[in-house]
C-alpha cells in the first residue's frame, strides 16, 4: 500500500479536528473553515477506500497523490497558525482568512479537476479493456457461426456510462428530426401521453410500439416520453435507447440489451454465454428499452423482452402490430398546427405575415402533406422568395401527387422541390450526404475533404455550403462544447442527417443509368457487393463519388471494376479483417480515400500496397484500423496533404527506425492522431516535415513526450497535444515555432509549467490552456507574446494572465465553465 494514501488519510483527519475547532473559535475564519470542513469531509471516505482497494497506482497518480498530502500537512500547520493568532490583530486574521480560501480552492480543484480527468482515463481504459474481452466472446462464438458478423461499436455497461450514452443519443436523435416540439403544442403532447399510458399506466403490456411514415415526428416524440419527469422516474432513469436502422447488427443489439437489463459491468471477467431475450431473466428494476427505426419483424422479435419490470418502445415506420401489445400511430398534424409550423420555418413567425398572400401559404402548406419534416424543409427552402417563386414552388408540389400512391414516395418528390432550389455547386454538395451510411454522424472533416477535392472549393467555402444545409434543415451539425473559430479543427466536429433526408439524397441520385451516375452508392450495409454492379462490369463506371458498406471482405470477394473518374472512394465496413479492393491501383484519378471501420475493435488491413500507385491521392482518413501491417508496404504519397489516424491502434509502428515520414509523406500538411490509445511518443521524424503546418495530437491517453527538435518545423501555424493526460513537459524547442499562431494543451493534466521561451513565439494568436490544473505559474517571457489575442485558462491563472494585459493590452482572458462532458461515449 502507497505511503502517501496512509497519510493523507491520516493528516486530513487531524485537519478535520483543527478546522472543527477553527470553526468554534475563529470569526474571521469561520466561512472558510466550515467550507473546507465539508471538503475534507467527503474526502476522508474516498481517501479510505484508496487505502483499502489494494490497487498500486501508477507513478505519476502516486506523484499527485503526495502532492495532495503535502497540501494537507500544509493545510494542517495553517490551521495551528490561525489558532495562535491573536483575534485582535485584524490585519493577520485577514492574511490568514485568505490563505484558508486559497487552500480551500486548492484543495477542491484537486477533486473536480485532476480527479475528474482521471475518471475520464478510467472509462476509456474500461472501455478499451472491455471491447477485448467482447472480442474473445466474439471470437469464441465464430467457431461456432462462421456468419457472425463482426460487433460495430464497444458494448455499453449499466450505470452511470449507459445513462450518458443514452442521453447523448437522445439528444442527437432529437436534433435529426428538428425540434418540433416547440411549435406542434397540442399534437405531441397528446401523443405524449398516449405512448406513457402505454409504458407506464398498464402493467400488462411489455412491448408498445410508436408508428408512423418516415418524418413525421415519431423520433422526436419517443425521445420527448423518455424526457419526461414521470417516465424518468417511474423507471428509476434505467432507459436505454438504441437505434435499430435497415442493417442491423442484431448480436450487437441483443449484447447492448443484455448488458443494460442485466447490469452485467463489461470489466468482469466472467465469460457470458449467449443469451436469449426470450427466456426469463431476474431484472432487478423497472427498465425501459427504446427501439428506434426497426425495419424488420425478425430484427424485432430477437430484441424484444418479455420481463417483469421490462418494458420495450418500438419505434417503426412499418407495421408491426402482431409483435406489439398496443401502437400508437402518429398522427399528421392539424391544419393549425401544420401553419404554425411551416410559418415558423418560412417567415420566423407562427401565423401567417399580413404581407404574405395567405391562400398561396395556405395551399403550400396543404401540399407538404402535413409532415413536421416536409413543412420544415420546404418552409426553409421558401424564405424571403418572391411570391411568384412560391407560385411555382406550389406547382412542382402539386405535380407530385400522380407519380406514385406511396405516401412516402410521394413525400421524396415533393421534398426534392427544397434540393432544386439550391444553387448547383451546394445541390451536389447535398447529393454527396448520401455517399456515409445511415444513423451514423460524419466527421465533418471527411466531408470538407471531399468536397474540396471534388468540387474545386477551398475548405471555407465547404464549411460555408455546411452551414447553408443546416440553415435549411437538410443537415445538422452535433453541438460542440468548444464555440466554433477559426482555429478549430474540423476533425473535432460531426454533422448528422434525417434517414429521409438521406433517402432523399439517393432517390435523386439514382435516376441515371448505373454507370454513368455521378455517385455510385451502396444505400446499406451488405455481405457482398450489388448485383447490379457486378452485372454491369462490362462497362466503366463514371461516378466521381464510390461508397461502399460490407462487413468483412477477403481477396476473393472483389471482382474487377473500371473506375475512371473517380475522385473520392470511401470503405465503410464492420469486421475485424478487411483486404482492400485491388481496382483502387487503377483509380488514377483518386483524391480522397477514405476508410471507415464500424466495428468494435481496429481491424487487420490487407492489400495496402497499392499506394504507390496514387499519385494524386492528397487526403486519406484512416478510422479504427491496425496500422502495423502499413510498415511492410511501400508507401510514398508524394501529393499527400492531409492523413489522419482516429481510433487506431499504432502497435509501436511509429516508434520503429524504418518509420520516414518525410520521405513517405514529402509534402504532408496536416497530421492528426485522435484516440490512438497505445501512442507513446512520436517519430523523431516528425520533425522533418517542412511543409507540416498543423499538428493534432489529441485524446492519446498514452502519450508521454512530444520530439525535442519540434522546433524545426517552421512552417507548423497550428499544434494541438490536448487530453493528454501523462504528457508530463513541453519540449523547449517549442519556443523556436516562430509561424505558431494556436496553441492548444488543454486537459493535460501533469503540465506543471510552460516553456521558457515561449514569449519567442512572435505569431501566437490563442492559447488555450483549460484544465491544466498544475500550471500555477507563468515565464516572465509570456509578456514578450505581442500577437497573443486570446487564453483560455483557469480562474488562479487567469489573474496571472490579466496581468499581462498591461503589456499585452488586446489579449482577452476566458475562464471557461466546468464542463466534463461525456459525448466521446456515442462513439
């Protein structure tokens, strides 16, 4: 057991005694005694446990364990100078009261900061440790079904982890259907209370399900009943919600909802064995488990449970009614209702303006087919036109009416009407959406690449054409804590779509002949690869765009294509091996490759030794893949700007002396490496990217030290080492950076200080340095930064940085709120 954690237990009792005694005798201490009182108070039981669990904490947690105990033997010798004190002696008594304030904080910051940061390292490494152990499972259940596929993403434990999954998933579901609530009123709350009589009002009834066609609000709704106080509580917060889709990993699902019911914790080491939802299980609590977007019959059936204190809400557009015990359909809205709605969407107003024409409004509305997701689109696509554009608009509405008796079909004509009213180069923008797969967000990175690449645009006109499709609700971008600027990175951001919308997108891109479609697009995850394209290899295919979903692919699962084209390939698949396709070494043509894995573990990558025949490739993604195997091939990407590894597992390869990044990479610009947890420290040679101008090394919970010759990169404008939380000291060779304008070290929570030179840095526009809860000094130099703007830090640093302002008189301090925020866990 650590010497640290015995006396820290030790000397915090005997604080807890003095501040006792402060707190009855001492007036001008008395606040800060009795707050501090209550600190030490919820530590002893934390600092007991420590003692007891028996865990040997690695290094440098037993470092700021000592330090804690030196703060409380100071807080100790603090406490007995303020019981000698002499009461009349005002002057001291209020030093003193402010040294109890400052120990206090110091104290307090210890626990809500680098305790906070560690709890966020033990999740990851928890769901690390817990994905192996699923893969042995996995792997086990393999031999005894060959077609297994492979799981898509981490298995979710019970608790409070399952509680923020499900809170962040409801919260993106709700922004994909828009925000309806606000302006149906009557509508969904009548809905709202039906579906909680259901779930909550009959004790027979286990499996209910909300129906409707596709945007009509069914989403929304189900995430409003899991919102509400009386369901929340009825069902003690235990509500998993999961969102099925067309093409389901049904093992995965079943293994979510055995986890959640069960409150099987992913960390044990007990092997469990294949479970059938069917067969009785003892759950222990009322639970509520949400099916949102089933498809299918079968699907449903091998995830629906039939236990006491079980509930399941299914949420489908098809009819499924012999599997259910009672459905709610929702209901189109009401004529009111839909004005309201399509107003607010149109003029910014719930009723009609008195200078708009109402019948035309009215008539508009009426051809929307009184859909919350068609009045809000087509409301968009129609604000502050003229009225004969509405006249038209209402013409190519009504036109729709013949062309099939789908009233879904007929909603994709009529929605097709808010696509053609954008300007071509954002229309084909929108047409590219449908190329990423269903229910799953889209790094907006990825899309800016490919956008760029494709339509000859430089990356602000790309986020530009973003932000047009989330003005009109044809795209949304997911919330990020950190405000959006010019120096933040795009891999750092996600868009999501409606299905509908994304149905959209491939309704209008299938019009043409298969081979001569711009996009050629798998619409769902499948085994194998289309027939229609096999049956059509005779002929090159002219896609600019070629996006195609599997699950795991071997050598001899290809066949030979021709793709002349194209520019853009991306590989979406969900497996633990992949071979890549050989027809890539033909694509003479190709810009951006991007590979996606979906699974729950990096998968093995065969057939990479292509690339040295993609002489035009200039950005490449690489998402949750074993990159060990690309040491054996012979890669130069001579026109390559911009790689990223996100979720990898590194294997030690960068480490290795064959690893020459500037000869593999000769006019590389950008590097990211995000989540890569096994990353130590980076290649020395590194540092030999000249052309190298931003450098992202986030989320690596292993990194340990950054190369000491990071000064050579001299045209490096943008450096982002944050959330590492054992990176222990800058390199000096920081301050040589003389083009770095964006310096980004928040959550590294074992910097004690900056570099001493860093006032070198001529062209530093921003730091941000939150969370660096060991930084409690700045170098004199840092009042040499002329060009600094701004610094994003914490309250005892942000009065040494206003300081600064006398000699920096346009820097702006920001001491952002605490935010510990548990989005990561969704992916």
């Amino acid at each position: 057991m650590a010497r640290a954690e015995f006396f820290a237990g030790r000397i915090a009792n005997e604080l807890l005694d003095q501040l006792r005694t402060i707190s009855r005798q001492a007036f001008f201490c008395k606040s800060s005694a009795d707050q501090l009182k209550e600190t030490i108070d919820g530590l002893l039981p934390i600092i007991q446990e420590i003692k007891c669990s028996g865990l040997e904490l690695p290094c440098f947690r037993q470092a700021q364990l000592d330090g804690l105990s030196k703060t409380l033997r100071d807080g100790l010798d603090l406490c007995k100078e303020v019981l000698k004190a002499n009461r009349w002696n005002a002057y001291k008594n209020v030093q003193l009261a402010r040294k109890m304030d400052k120990l206090e904080k110091k104290i307090s910051g210890f626990f809500i900061g680098i305790i906070q940061a560690h709890v966020l390292a033990d999740v990851h490494r928890t769901s690390y440790q817990g994905t192996e152990r699923f893969d042995r499972l996995e792997r086990s259940t393999r031999r005894i079904e060959q077609q297994l596929e492979s799981m898509e993403t981490g298995v979710a434990a019970g608790g409070w982890v399952e509680h923020a999954m499900i809170k962040v998933e409801m919260e993106e579901k709700r922004g994909e259907e828009g925000n309806f609530g606000n302006f149906i009123g009557v509508g969904i709350a009548l809905g709202k209370n039906k579906v909680k009589e259901m779930i909550i009002g009959r004790e027979d009834w286990n499996v209910v399900g909300i129906l409707g066609i596709g945007g009509s609000g069914k989403t929304t709704l189900a995430a409003e009943v899991c919102r509400d106080s009386e369901v929340t509580s009825y069902f003690n917060n235990r509500i998993l919600f999961l969102t099925v889709s067309k093409s389901p990993n049904v093992e995965l699902l079943k293994t979510k909802v055995r986890s959640f019911l069960s409150g099987c914790d992913v960390e044990s080491n007990v092997l469990v064995p294949p479970w059938n939802l069917q067969v009785p299980w003892n759950v222990g609590s009322r639970s509520l488990v949400v099916l949102d977007d089933v498809w299918s019959l079968a699907v449903l059936q091998q995830l629906t449970c039939r236990l006491p204190g079980c509930k399941t809400l299914v949420v489908s557009r098809t009819k499924l009614s012999m599997a259910l015990d009672a459905v709610y359909e929702v209901e189109l809205l009401r004529e009111d209702e839909s004005i309201s709605l399509f107003c607010h969407a149109a003029f910014g107003q719930k009723t009609i303006p008195p200078t708009a024409n109402e019948n035309l409004v009215k008539e508009t509305v009426k051809e929307c087919g009184r859909l919350p997701l068609a009045l809000k689109v087509i409301g968009e696509s129609l604000r502050d036109r003229p009225e004969k554009y509405w006249a038209s608009a209402q013409k190519r509405l009504s036109r729709g009416q013949p062309i099939c008796q789908s009233h879904e079909t007929n909603l994709l004509y009529r929605m097709a009407t808010s696509v053609e009213d954008l300007s071509e180069k954002v229309k084909e923008c929108f047409l590219d959406l449908g190329s990423f797969p269903e229910d799953k967000k889209i790094p907006m990175e990825v899309l800016i690449n490919a956008w760029v690449e494709i339509h000859d645009i430089d990356e602000k006109d790309a986020f530009a054409i973003i932000m047009e499709l989330c003005d009109r609700n044809l795209l949304s971008l997911v919330k990020d804590s950190r405000a959006i600027d010019m120096y933040s990175a795009y891999y750092e951001m996600y868009v999501i779509q409606h299905d509908v919308l994304r149905d959209l997108a491939l309704y209008l891109n299938d019009r043409d002949k298969i081979n001569d479609r711009k996009r050629l697009l798998m619409p769902r995850r499948d085994t194998e690869l289309p027939k229609e394209w096999e049956w059509n290899v005779n002929m090159p295919f002219n896609a600019w765009i070629v996006s195609i979903h599997t699950g795991e692919m071997r050598k001899m699962d290809w066949f030979s294509m021709e793709f002349p084209k194209t520019e853009v390939l991306l590989l979406n698949f969900s497996s633990k091996e992949y071979f890549l396709p050989s027809f890539i070494r033909s694509m003479k043509k190709l810009r951006a490759l991007i590979l996606m894995n979906h699974s729950s573990s990096p998968a093995t990558l065969g057939g990479f030794g292509f690339s040295s025949n993609l002489a035009s490739l200039r950005s490449l993604w690489l998402e949750r893949l074993s990159i060990s195997q690309l040491a054996e091939a012979t890669i130069c990407l001579r026109n390559l700007r911009k790689i990223s590894f996100v979720l990898c597992k590194i294997n030690g390869l960068l480490d290795q002396p064959m690893i020459d990044l500037p000869k593999m990479f000769p006019h590389l610009s950008e590097l990211t490496i995000d989540h890569c947890h096994d990353l130590i420290k980076l290649p020395p040679s590194v540092c030999r990217l000249q052309s190298l101008r931003s450098l992202n090394i986030t989320n690596c919970h292993s990194l340990h030290e950054l190369p000491a010759d990071i000064g050579k990169l001299k045209s490096l404008q943008f450096m982002r080492p944050y959330a590492s939380p054992v990176l222990g000291t800058l390199p000096t060779g920081i301050s040589e950076l003389v083009c770095l304008k964006y310096l980004n070290i928040s959550q590294c929570v074992s910097l004690t200080c900056l570099p001493q030179g860093i006032g070198n840095l001529a062209m530093l526009e921003k730091i941000d340095m939150s969370e660096c809860l060991r930084i409690w000094d700045l170098p004199k130099s840092a009042a040499s930064l002329k060009a600094l703007r701004q610094v994003i830090c914490d309250d005892d640093v942000a009065l040494l940085w206003k300081d600064m302002k006398k000699t920096i008189p346009k820097l702006h301090v920001e001491v952002p709120e605490k935010n510990f925020s548990m989005d990561w866990l969704y992916e």
